[in-house]
C-alpha cells in the first residue's frame, strides 16, 4: 500500500463467538462513533463444541451492555451434583444458570453487535500485519486496532508471535433425549483416568441434555473420539448411546498467570484465542465475555486517546485486574485435582459444608479463590480417620 491511508475500520474483531462478539459490543457502547467489523468463517446460526452453561458471571458482564436477554426462554437450573465412583453431592448453587445452545447464544450476541453498529463480514482470516498505517488483515482489509477473539487455533494469535496454550484439554459433546435421573440439574462425574477427566449432563430444559466428556490430552495415550464416548458411556449410561450431534474441541487450558500472550501495540487477544479456559472445569464463556468487554473497552479508549499502540498495555492490565489472582488459584486447584484423593476429598467437603460447596462451584464457574475454609476443609477429608482414643498424628 502507498502512502498513509485511512484505515476503513477503527476496529476489526476477528472472530464472532462469545469473546468477538461481546468486544465489538463494548466498544460500541463505550464510543458508538466508531467503524468496527466482525469478521468470522461462519454463517450464524452455527454450532460450537460446548458444555452450553451460562453461568451468572456472563450476565454480570452482558447485562450492562443491553445484551442480558441472550438466555431469554431458556430454564434456569439451580441443581449441580458433583461426583466420582459412590462420592456424591448435590445442592443448590448459590445463583442459577442456564443451557443455552452456542447455536443461540453466539446467534444472540451477534444480533447485538450488529444492533449497535458492528458490520458483520463473512471472511476468514489467515494473517495480519502490523505497521505504521495500522494493521493489515490478509493484505485486504486495514483497522487501527485489531481484537483477535477466533478461538483455540487462533490464527491472530500465531501472528502476533504468542506461544499456543499448553496443556490443553480435548472433549466432545453431544445432545441427548432428557431422562428423569439427569431432569432440571447439571451433573458432573469425574472418571478413574488422569484427572480433570470428567462426564457431563447439563438438561437444556427443553427435552434435551448437554452430555460430553473431556481430559487432558498429552500426558497419555492419544486421545480418541471411541475412547471419549467410551468414557461418557461409562460415566453417564445412556448419554453415548442416544445422545446425537457430536462435536469435538480443544481447549486451551489456562495456566498461572497471564500476560506474555498480550503483546504491546493495537493487536488484544481474548477469551479462548488468549489461552483463557478454566483448567479445573473447561468452563470458557465467561471468560470469553468477560475478557472481550475488556478488549472492546480498551480498544476504545486507546482510539479515543489517539493512540491504537497503547490498547495492548491497556488490555493486558485490564485482564489482569480482573483475573489475575483467580488464575493463580484456579491453576493451583486443577493440578490439586490431578490427584484423585483430591477429588474425593472435596466432595467430601461440599457434602459436609455448604459454605465450601459455593466456593467449589465459584472457583470453577467465575470469580473464585482457594479460601482459608476450602483448603482447612480439604485437608481435614484428606487426612485419615482417626478411631476414637488413638494418638492424634
């Protein structure tokens, strides 16, 4: 390109899930002035390899954005069962969630971005270039800023110079017909293979089941699409063997911190394509909405300062503010959870206190930390019994 021209867009989101869609949002709602793409490979309504849970931390972040009505007409559910072998427990959460299929959820969210001004185009991207007149998508299509929101494979993210997330997880997820023992709950049951492996069977509310299976992948044998709904049979009877739609991802698991992936400059990473999954439970739309607000906010600030170069330094403490310490308690807690007596030891826990149940469910949904209570109670169900007028140990 000669010369110094004008950027077409202020602000070019690649990618238009949950991550894409929601930065576009935000930087609309913060500067409704600005010319921002959504760009994504995908016509809407399209499918996702996903557990579907909306926790309520995703609403905490949609709502003020006017987008707070995506799980409009979808059940809440207020039961989660926790459970490996004959452990059990089930209780009520603290704040209710939804199934929501990615079909209509990232449908929804799009609906949003384009209601606020975002044009959406049908484009994938493969390279981008940054440079003095801004950055340059596939030598076609030129924004001052660039969000990289396009998933576990991230293309942004490979051009940017950021290293790919490891370890990552691999699970498939499937949909099957809704059975009185799986009705208006989540259940989660963690298997005998190197941990996190775990089934799931989230009801839909609407005659269906989420059910899937999911580990970590690369500390074994190579993983299988028989050998995961093998695994999901054997967790969950049934759910293999009737369920439909299948549908496999990897997943990027989150690590201790987070910063070295969000370089300096007008390119931000979010949610999957900024190696941000939760590494105890896969859990990924929240920070995908969470983490493309931030993108979409920062993006505008730093174009309104008429400066696109500071919006990765903006981005990256913003992220950091918000995050910064769960992800050192939740990569704590998963490889914790590699052990199985870990495992049982707090469901143990949450059978006995409630109190430790909603932080268990808080750690792996949101916000949540390694409270002084959750790790006095895990070592108490860790250490062994005790009989009555033995010397203590």
């Amino acid at each position: 390109m000669s010369g110094s021209p004008t950027p077409a867009w202020d602000l070019a989101v690649v990618g238009a899930g949950p991550a894409g869609a929601t930065a576009a949002l935000a930087a609309l709602r913060h500067a409704p002035h600005l010319r921002v793409a959504l760009l994504d490979r995908a016509d809407f309504p399209r499918d996702k390899c996903c557990g579907d849970g909306v926790a309520p931390h995703v609403l905490d972040v949609l709502e003020p954005l006017g987008a707070g009505d995506v799980v409009s007409g979808w059940t809440p559910l207020s039961r989660l069962d926790l459970a490996r072998g004959e452990r059990v427990v089930g209780n009520r959460m603290a704040r209710p969630v939804h199934v929501v299929p990615r079909r209509v959820l990232d449908a929804r969210l799009v609906e949003h971005a384009t209601a606020a001004g975002a044009t959406l185009l049908h484009h994938r991207v493969r390279d981008l270039t940054v440079g003095p007149d801004g950055v340059l998508l596939d030598g076609r299509l030129l924004a001052r800023v660039v969000v990289g929101a396009d998933g576990a494979h991230s293309a942004v993210r490979v051009a940017v110079g950021a290293a790919e997330r490891s370890p990552q997880a691999l699970a498939i997820r499937g949909y099957a017909p809704v059975t009185a023992r799986l009705a208006r709950r989540q259940l989660i049951r963690f298997g005998d293979r190197p941990q996190p492996a775990y089934a799931w069977a989230f009801d839909r509310g609407d005659g269906l089941v989420n059910v899937g299976y999911g580990e970590l992948a690369g500390d074994g044998e190579p993983l299988s699409r028989a050998l995961l709904l093998d695994q999901l049979e054997r967790l969950v009877p049934g759910a293999a063997a009737t369920g439909t739609d299948w549908r496999a991802h990897h997943l990027p698991l989150s690590s201790w911190g987070w910063g070295p992936e969000q370089p300096d400059g007008p390119v931000l990473l979010a949610g999957d394509a900024a190696g941000l999954v939760n590494p105890m439970t896969g859990e990924g739309i929240y920070y995908a909405v969470a983490t493309g607000a931030l993108a979409g906010v920062s993006a505008a600030r730093a174009l309104g300062a008429g400066a696109p170069d500071q919006a990765g330094l903006r981005h990256r403490t913003a992220v950091r503010g918000l995050l910064g310490r769960h992800l050192h308690h939740t990569w704590t807690a998963a490889r914790l959870t590699r052990v199985p007596a870990v495992v049982d030891a707090g469901i143990r826990a949450a059978a006995a206190d409630r109190r430790v149940f909603d932080q268990l469910v808080e750690l792996g949904l949101g916000d949540g930390r390694i409270t002084p209570r959750l790790a006095g109670r895990l070592v108490r169900h860790l250490l062994p019994t005790r009989a009555p007028g033995s010397p203590a140990r």
